[in-house]
C-alpha cells in the first residue's frame, strides 16, 4: 500500500504522524520545566468532606497514599452516602458488596472485590498491597483475610437503604439512573510534597446489581490508574463501560503520549461513545492529573463535577461533557 493510502486507511495525515513524537516531547520538557511539588488532592464528585480530609494529611506533610486513603474513607463512614461503604445501597438480594482499590507512587496496587461485612474496604486494599503477594482479593477470602488484619464484622445495610432495597422489590425494575443523586463512586487523586502521586477509588457499585456482579471501581487500571512519571485518572459511572475501554490506564497512556489531563479525558469519554450507541442512557465520568499538577475532566452526561483542594482552598469543579 502506498504511504498515503496507508495513512489515509488509519485515519491519520502524514502531519499527525511526524507530530505526535514531537508533542510528547515537547510535553516531557515541560512537565520537567514544571513538575508539580505544591500538593494538591482532588476527587469525583463534590465529596468536599472527603476532599477536605484528603487536604489535612497534605498539608500537614502526609504522603499522597495515606491522603486518598483518609480522603475516600471519609465516604466510607458515611452512612448517608448511598454509593460507598457502610449505607451503600445491596444488590438484588439485599446483601451490600464493596470494590476498592488503591496504588501508590511506586506501581504497587491493593484491590477487594466483592467484600461483605467490612465498612472500610480501602483500608483492606491497602493491607492486600502492603501486607500480601497479591494485588486483588475477592469475596470471602477478602473477608477472611480483613478479619485476620484485625478488622471488625458490620452490618453494612442500614435502615434506609434496607426500606428503599424492600420497596425496589415490589417491582424490581433494574435500571441505572443519570447522576442519581450527583455522586457516586468515590476516586481520588492526590499529589504530594515530594511530587509523588497515589489515587484510590471505593463504591458500593450499582444499586441491586445481580449478585456477584463487580465494577470498574476496584480493577486497577479500569478504575484507577497512577504512574508516578506521568500522573494518574480514576472513574465514577457505569463500570461495565469503563472497564470495556480501560479508562483510566488509557488516560495515563494518552498523557504519557502527550496529551494534557483534560484532552485524554475527553478522548477516553470519546470512546465509549463511539462503541456504545446507548451511551445517551448513562453516565461515565473521568478525573485526571498530570505530574506538572494540571487537571482534566470530562464525562458524558452533564451534571457530573469534582473537588479540588490545593494551598489556595477548596473547590467544586464541574466537568464538561459530551452531551
Ligand atoms: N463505577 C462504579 C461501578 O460501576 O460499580
């Protein structure tokens, strides 16, 4: 094939080929020119609290680990949180399942799936990366292995989600709905004073899922992504389309490729709206950050947005969308 019916076949002009090299080049000098060495944490959804926990251990000279992990707890223990930890809201038959996963400034990675009677299961997460040779655990080993690290039995299903899960019943209509309550799964990004970054993302997952069924939340590089040379993205929406895409380890290969945090948000969101024509009928969103410290987001519906803590205070960030 002729070089220009063979660039014009992968839809790409001969410019875009001599250039993309060039801007990730480029992109690599300015990230050293500009590495970002002021913390600064940020998160899905207008979770302030969380955000503002995530911001204390930051400022107070705390690693970007312990931040997301004190940060994402925070929503954990809130019972009035319907999406995560305890008071998340069960699946079909009432029981309440939790994902997590965790990764720090060196590659490593902790994940439970599936976990029952545990409020904290970032905290789990962390103990797998830390304390085992594996980086996932799932269902009643996750559990087991909890209680041997001294974590205690709860009831996770509170009275207000056990009568919304009993009037759910009647009809058992499964059907997602839109940024239902203008949050969801709760992943945060965080950066340190060293310049290291961390990331770590906790959910219920979707209300009365069929049993068994897991998320994007605690697949490393679905759900989250970090890699300390370039900058780290996580995800809150329908899991099943973000893990088809492999959004977040995409992100982080985009800006790896050049692209600022925002552009490979926008691109990881193009894609699955080109492979699924429903994509009208849910919400999928992404939060990025670079090494310089520059942010990104973009999702599908619009009404998603995300907390952003720095030395300069706190804010709500609403992210454009696609539609
Ligand atoms: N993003 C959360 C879930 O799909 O479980």
């Amino acid at each position: 094939m002729q070089r220009r019916k063979f660039l014009q076949a992968a839809g790409l002009s001969a410019t875009a080929i001599v250039t993309q090299p060039l801007l990730a080049k480029e992109h690599k000098r300015a990230l050293k020119r500009n590495v970002a060495i002021k913390p600064l944490t940020l998160c899905t959804w207008n979770f302030h609290r969380a955000s503002a926990k995530s911001w204390e251990v930051l400022s107070s000279g705390g690693t970007a680990l312990d931040a997301v992990e004190q940060g994402v707890m925070v929503e954990e223990s809130d019972l009035s949180n319907q999406t995560v930890g305890k008071g998340g809201r069960p699946d079909r038959d009432g029981e309440v399942t939790l994902d997590a996963c965790i990764m720090d400034s060196n590659g490593n990675c902790g994940s439970v799936v599936y976990l029952q009677n545990i409020a904290h299961p970032i905290q789990v997460a962390r103990k797998v990366m830390e304390e085992t040779p594996h980086a996932m655990l799932a269902g009643k080993g996750a559990e087991q292995f909890a209680y041997e690290m001294g974590f205690k039995r709860e009831n996770l299903l509170t009275p207000q989600s056990k009568a919304e899960w009993e009037a759910w019943k009647i009809t058992s209509q499964y059907k997602p709905i839109i940024n239902i309550e203008n949050h969801d799964t709760i992943g945060m990004l965080a950066i340190d004073k060293n310049g290291d970054i961390a990331g770590a993302c906790t959910t219920s997952g979707m209300a009365y899922k069929m049993a068994g069924r897991v998320g994007d939340s605690p697949i490393i590089g679905a759900g989250l992504f970090i890699d300390n040379e370039i900058g780290g993205a996580t995800a809150t929406g329908v899991g099943e389309e973000v893990m088809k895409t492999v959004g977040s380890f995409l992100i982080v290969e985009l800006m790896r490729q050049g692209m600022s945090p925002q552009e490979a948000c926008e691109e990881a969101v193009n894609r699955i709206v080109k492979k699924n024509p429903e994509y009208a009928n849910f919400q999928v969103g992404f939060i990025a950050v670079n090494k310089a410290g520059e942010t990104g987001a973009y999702c599908i519906q619009p009404g998603f947005s995300y907390s952003y803590y720095d030395q300069n205070g706190q804010e709500n960030r609403p992210a454009s969308s696609h539609l």
